[in-house]
C-alpha cells in the first residue's frame, strides 16, 4: 500500500492503519515470513462506511468545478 500513496510516509500510513484496525474498520492479517508481511483487509463493518464514501465521491465529482473556481479565486 506504501508504493501506491507515495507522498504519505511510512510511519503516517502505519499510524492510519493502526486507527483504521483500532476503530475495526480494517482486519490486519500477519504472515510469518521473512522478510515479515502484513495485508489489510476492509472488515463488514468497515463495507458499511462504502455507500457513504461514494456518496462524497459523487460530490466532489459534481462540484469539482466550482471547487477548483473558489481555490482559483483564493490564489489571486
């Protein structure tokens, strides 16, 4: 996951995962390997918040123009 959000660091990442798990959102799956591996996995509790995230997608979507006017006005 680190590679595909490079501009988080590590210890960023691990301490939103650590809170994502915490607040059950996430599962966290070790393998014991060498080197060690660790996969995430998004919980039935955590599906539920799904719906409502698409929701904020769709928003975004259709106000990104007005958005992108207002950060425009803010720079000048």
């Amino acid at each position: 996951m680190y590679k595909l959000v490079p501009s988080i660091s590590e210890k960023m990442l691990s301490t939103a995962l650590r809170s994502l798990e915490t607040d059950g959102l996430v599962h966290r799956k070790v393998y014991p390997e060498v080197p060690p591996r660790v996969e995430y996995y998004v919980s039935d509790f955590g599906m539920t918040l799904i719906p409502h995230l698409e929701n904020i997608i769709q928003w975004g979507q259709e106000n990104f123009s007005t958005i992108m006017d207002n950060r425009k006005k803010k720079v000048t």
